[in-house]
C-alpha cells in the first residue's frame, strides 16, 4: 500500500487508511492524515471514539488491521530502538515510587537511557521543579505530579510527545502552566505534541489542528478558524428568565435557525444567522410578553458548540 501523498518536507506522523477492530466493534475506521513537524494536534471524541486505540496504535502498542502508519517515515517493525528513542509518552496517571525524591525518580528513568546526570538537571529547570526536586513524590500536589510526568517523557529528547489528558483533574492556574511549558518546548524545539483532552479551551489554546472523532471516524479536522468557517452553525444568543413559562414562541418570524426552552432551568437558546439583525426582535418579543431577562448573552460559536452540532452530546458530559 503506498503511503497518501503529502507536500513539503516528510511529516512526524502519516497514517494511511488505518483501521482497528475489537470483535463486533469497529475502533479506528478507515482514518488517514498527516502530522508535521512542530505542529500541535489534540484529539478529541467522547469515550468510545477511538481516540485512545489511535494513540496506541501510533505508540506502537497495538497493530493495525489495515493500513499503515509511518513515524518520521518509519514502521514500527524493524525500526522500534529508533522510534522507541523519538517519542515522549505521558499518560492521564502516572504512579511514582512514594519514597523518591522528584530527582530521584528522573534519575531511575534516565537510566534505562543510559543518560547523562546533567540531563535531569535540565529537565528539572525545563519543567520548573527546581524547589521540589528533593521532595518525596508521594508530596507532590497534581500539577507537580504531572510535571514530573512530563519531565520523564521529555528526558530522551523527544521529536514526538504523545499526551494522555495531561490536564485532567489540575486547577485552572496549574494547567496553564503546564500549557506554557508546551508551547517553550514548541517554539525552542520544535517538538510535535499528539493531545488527546476533554477541555476545549485547551485544545483551542495548544493546538494548531484539532481532529473531532466519533465511533472511530474523523467527523472533521482542520484549525479552529477552519472547523467554524467550514461547518459554520450561525451566532447563539443565551438567556434565562425570571417567569417560568411552560412553552415560548422563539421563531421571530422564521429568523432562527434552532431554538430550545427548559422552563425548570428558565434558560433559552437561540442559533441565528446574525445577532445584530435579530437583537431587536427578541427585545420586541420579551417586552411584549412582559417577560423579565435575568441573563443575556449573545456570542460567536465556540468549539464546544461545534463538538455538540457534529457529536450530538457534550465532551464534558463523557468525563
């Protein structure tokens, strides 16, 4: 099977026509695409998507079926001392040795490369564990627990960094920490990050492709801007209400696209094709009916407003 053609220099990651199944169960299905070097790409799909059997297959883990992958222009058959050497894996959850120190534990996994000792030093102030490399593992908050994790994929050098759900479970601030070491490793290596994660906003943050799976089909790929260009869905005006109506007429004359009203929540939504042309026409209509707004917002598609139109259901609602 020849590999799809692609232009410019050779990408990180090519997957041809790749296909997985488990039984009755179709994981991966027939996907092909392409990752270049220092590009940022983040996966996401709700659970059952195939997200997590790609990755694997990727890692080397899992065969495919059918088709075939290439890293750095390689298979795995053959080449594993060498790509075993190209990649950085972290998982969702990785387990330490409690009674390690942070440099104690970098040094174990720098050992099984036979690595030089100042190289721990260096991913030590690369991750900024500088003042708990001599703390107990076990004493570890969760962002510094998944910046020792990350600290031991990055301590090969890696072209390729393969990413779990690095953020799951971390307070805002420590997550955007962890994002801005990625994007240092980005602009001062050039690395290429695989990310699969359940937050929107971070994957619009890191990434400069997004891939929305489902039932092991892509349903579309491309940057932010080109996924709400392509499958533009319209503006969404938000609103809740002091009355709690039973039903309310929300077509404004035949101008909204899709509408929905929860009369327990008292919260509406609206999709328009333009905010500013239909403002004045729920204004007129609220007024009317002698309803009170307690909220209103009116904004852009997001992300996650796309994810829903394509998925039918919530990425949050699958954590």
């Amino acid at each position: 099977m020849n590999p799809i053609q692609t232009e410019g220099p050779e990408p990180v990651v090519l997957l041809n026509k790749v296909s997985k199944h488990f039984k009755e169960v179709t994981a991966v299905d027939c996907l092909s695409f392409n990752i270049r070097k220092g590009m940022f790409l983040a996966l996401l799909g709700p659970n059952g998507a195939g997200k997590t059997t790609l990755v694997e297959m990727i890692e080397g883990l899992q065969k495919p079926d059918s088709g075939e992958i290439l890293l750095f222009g390689r298979k795995w058959q053959g080449n594993e001392d060498f790509l075993h050497h190209q990649l950085g894996i972290s998982l969702q959850e990785t387990r330490f040795i409690d009674k390690l120190t942070v440099k104690e534990t970098l040094r174990l996994f720098a050992s099984f490369y036979g690595l030089e000792k100042n190289r721990v030093e260096e991913v030590i102030s690369l991750t900024g564990l500088e003042e708990k490399h001599r703390t107990f593992t076990v004493n570890l908050s969760g962002g510094q627990r998944q910046r020792l994790a990350l600290s031991i994929a990055l301590l090969n050098r890696p072209s390729l960094l393969l990413l779990d759900e690095p953020t799951t479970g971390l307070d805002p601030a420590s997550r955007r920490e962890l994002w801005h070491i990625l994007l240092s490793l980005k602009k001062d290596f050039g690395t290429t990050l695989i990310l699969t994660t359940h937050y929107m906003e971070e994957a619009s943050f890191l990434c400069d492709e997004i891939v929305i799976m489902d039932h092991g089909r892509i349903l579309a790929k491309g940057s932010l801007e080109q996924l709400l260009c392509e499958h533009d869905k319209g503006e969404i005006m938000e609103f809740s209400l002091q009355e709690r109506p039973e039903s309310i007429d929300l077509s404004l004359n035949g101008n909204v696209r899709e509408s929905t009203w929860d009369s327990e929540s008292r919260k509406g939504w609206l999709l328009v094709n333009d905010i500013v042309a239909n403002i004045d026409g729920f204004m007129n209509y609220i007024a009317r009916n002698n309803y009170h707004l307690t909220s209103f917002e009116c904004r852009k598609m997001t992300l996650e407003d796309l994810f829903i139109s394509l998925t039918g259901r919530k990425l949050s609602d699958e954590t």
